[in-house]
C-alpha cells in the first residue's frame, strides 16, 4: 500500500471521527442549533469543516 492510499485513510478517518465527535455533540447540547452554537460546539464544526475540506481537496487531487 502507497504511502498516499495510507495519508488518505488516515484522513478520512480523522474526517469521520470529527463527524461522529460534531453529531455527537449536537444531540446532547441543549445551547447549539443550527444557527448558533456554543464553544464547544463551534470547535467541532470548525474541525470537522477543516477535515472535510482537506479530505475532499485530497479526492480531487487523486
């Protein structure tokens, strides 16, 4: 397996995590909805965001 198929599962990996951390969150907080959200609930977006953009930038690449 190439060094880039291993980055890319790791990636996506990261980019799912971030998912289920976000998805987790927003069942459980009663501060976040959809147009506002606590600290902690910004935090997740932003990483998730992050991790998605990079993911799919990488999917372009390929």
């Amino acid at each position: 397996m190439s060094a880039a198929v291993r980055m890319a599962e790791s990636l996506h990996d990261r980019y799912m995590k971030a998912d289920a951390a976000r998805r987790a969150h927003d069942e459980t907080c009663t501060t976040c909805s959809p147009d506002a959200r606590c600290e902690v609930g910004k935090r997740l977006q932003e990483s998730f965001e992050r991790l998605q953009d990079a993911y799919l930038h990488q999917q372009k690449r390929g």
